[in-house]
C-alpha cells in the first residue's frame, strides 16, 4: 500500500484521505455539537489559522458572538498566519503533499505555543491539505476545517431548492483538489449541479488591498469564465459559494457581478458557518465576559494589509481592528 507521505491528488481523493482521518479520530467531526468540547471550561483558548489574513474574518465574526452570548467567563482568540514568510504562497508548492508537509510544521510549532483547546483553520487551501499532514496523524486537540462547513451550507441550500446550482470559487489548490464537488456528490448532490472556478493570485490582491480596482478587475475576469461552462442560466436558483476566506472581504464586488450574469443568486459565505459555532444554544451565559484578541504572523504584514484588512474588521470587532495594527511579529517560529 502506499505511504501517505507518497500520496497526492492523482492517486488518492480528497474525500479519502478525510474518511481515514475522521476514523482516527484526529479531525473534530462536524456534526458534533462545539458547547459539549468547550462550555465547562472557565477559560477558552481558540486559535484560527490561515495562509495570510482571509480568515481573520472569522476571529473577529467570533469575539463579536462571544461578546454579545458572554458565553465564558474568559476567552483567548488567537489568530496565527500560518504563511513563513512575506510573499509566500502554499499554492505556488509543487504539490498537495509539499503543502502539507509545510503546514504540519507551522502547526506543530502553533500547537506547543498556543496550547489551545479548539483549532480553527480558516482557510479551503490549507483544509484541503490537513488530512494529509503529520498532524493529523498525531495531534490531540480538536482541529475543524473550513471545507466541510461550506459543503453542509452548500448541500442544505440546493436540497431546499429544487433544480438550483452551485458555483464554488476558490484558489487553485481548493478548485484542483475537487474537495468540495467530491463530498457534495458523496452527499447525493448531481454532478450536473456543480460548477467551479478556480480564481489564481486573487487571494494576494485581496490581502494586499481588498477595495481596489485589480481586485474588482479579476473578480470580473474570472466570473466570465463561469457562462461558459454553465449553460442552465435564466431562472434557475443558483448558490455561489466563496470557497476562500479571503473572498468575503471583496464580496460586494462578487455580488455586483453575480447579479448581472445570474437573475437569482444568493451568495454562501463559510467563513460565517465557522462563526456559528459558537453562537451556542441552550446554554447558560455567565455574568461577565473576559475577551482578548492577538494576532500573531511571522510574515511581515505591511502598513497597507493591516490598514486594507483593519478596515473591514473593525465594524465588527474593535478589538480585532486594534489588535491587527499591533499584531506580533515572530521570528524564526516555523
């Protein structure tokens, strides 16, 4: 049999290799309810991680549920970029395993640092290539990627819509991967219903500068492509799914742009399926709230990032705003 360190999209799905993980135990199984892992605990630790500030949207989507639930008496969220370096991009490697390889040691060095009691990876690229990380294969804490919680959201809304379809966008390695067309087929969701777009480098541009014109520009780009494979326009209901974390940050542009191809489109964000998590249900909000926000990045964030990024977080967090101007720099950490 072939050695996981040896496997790669050819020879191996994506939906395999989360089907071993899930029976060893090592990925926090989505259907499982988050309050039961985390409620007893006075103090809560939650680290989210992504390859550059995509995900900070959800640090912050968190602090501002947990805020308004006072769902713990004290709360650490921690956001961690798991890129090693300035102008580093996982999707440049050479190969699933090669990323995986590069972010299992960013993990393990997050891990032993942090010590948290939840892992977040708010980013498809990276949750694509968990399973095939060391780990995966090793790791105790409960770790919940992104990829399953925009497939459920993806999955409920065409099985509430009959004849509709779905258009997930998403960088090279989540588009090549077939993740999320292989587990919404698993799913019992035709084939014929799923529609992808890989969108290269427009995660940089967002990250650099979320509102500016060459954002809007490849966003207008790509979209085009999108007619050329799906016929089935006119009135059909259809689901685009922002299969990047750092999507939402510029989705007003992708609205503006659905809208003049597709009559009737509603957009699905999983960077909020993420968020809800943590709006628990049925549980008892303690008197007072204890939050703090910490950004941590080895790759050097420029002026423009952390003002670009800062603008579009502090409506929501304040604190999030705050702590991505004063965010610590490591040095030689992964």
């Amino acid at each position: 049999m072939q050695s996981f360190s040896a496997m790669n999209w050819t020879a191996i799905s994506y939906t395999t290799v989360l089907l071993f993980v899930l029976a060893t135990g090592r990925l926090f199984p989505q259907t499982t309810d988050l309050s039961k892992v985390l409620i007893n605990k006075d103090t809560v630790r939650i680290l989210v991680t992504d390859s550059g500030l995509g995900g900070y949207s959800v640090a912050a989507g968190i602090d501002s549920v947990l805020s308004a639930n006072k769902t713990f008496r004290h709360a650490q969220i921690i956001f961690c970029n798991a890129l090693p370096k300035a102008n580093f991009r996982y999707n440049e490697l050479p190969d699933a395993q090669t990323k995986a390889n590069v972010f299992s040691s960013v993990l393990y060095k997050m891990q032993n640092m942090f010590k948290p009691d939840v892992l977040l990876i708010a980013c498809n690229t990276l949750s694509v290539v968990y399973p095939l990380t060391d780990f995966a294969k090793t790791t105790k804490t409960p770790v919940i990627g992104i990829v399953e919680l925009g497939v459920k959201a993806i999955t409920d809304s065409l099985n509430q819509n009959s004849g509709s379809c779905t258009i997930i966008l998403g960088t090279e390695t989540t588009i090549q991967s077939a993740a999320h067309k292989d587990m919404l087929i698993k799913n019992n969701i035709a084939p014929e219903r799923i529609y992808t777009e890989a969108c290269p480098n427009l995660e940089s541009e967002i990250q650099v500068s979320p509102s500016s014109d060459m954002v809007a520009g490849l966003i207008e780009f790509y979209l085009d492509e999108i007619p050329k494979q799906n016929e089935n326009k006119g009135d059909t209901k259809t689901f685009a799914a922002l299969c990047c974390t750092h999507y939402g940050f510029a989705k007003s542009f992708f609205d503006r742009k659905l809208r003049g191809i597709y009559p009737h489109v509603e957009i699905i964000n999983p960077n909020d399926e993420m968020i809800n998590l943590f709006a628990f249900k049925g549980v008892t909000a303690a008197k007072t709230t204890e939050i703090s926000v910490s950004v941590y990045s080895q790759a050097e964030l420029s002026a423009e990032e952390k003002q670009g990024i800062g603008k579009l977080i502090t409506p929501v967090s304040s604190r999030a705003g705050e702590s991505l101007e004063k965010y610590i720099l490591l040095n030689g950490i992964f």
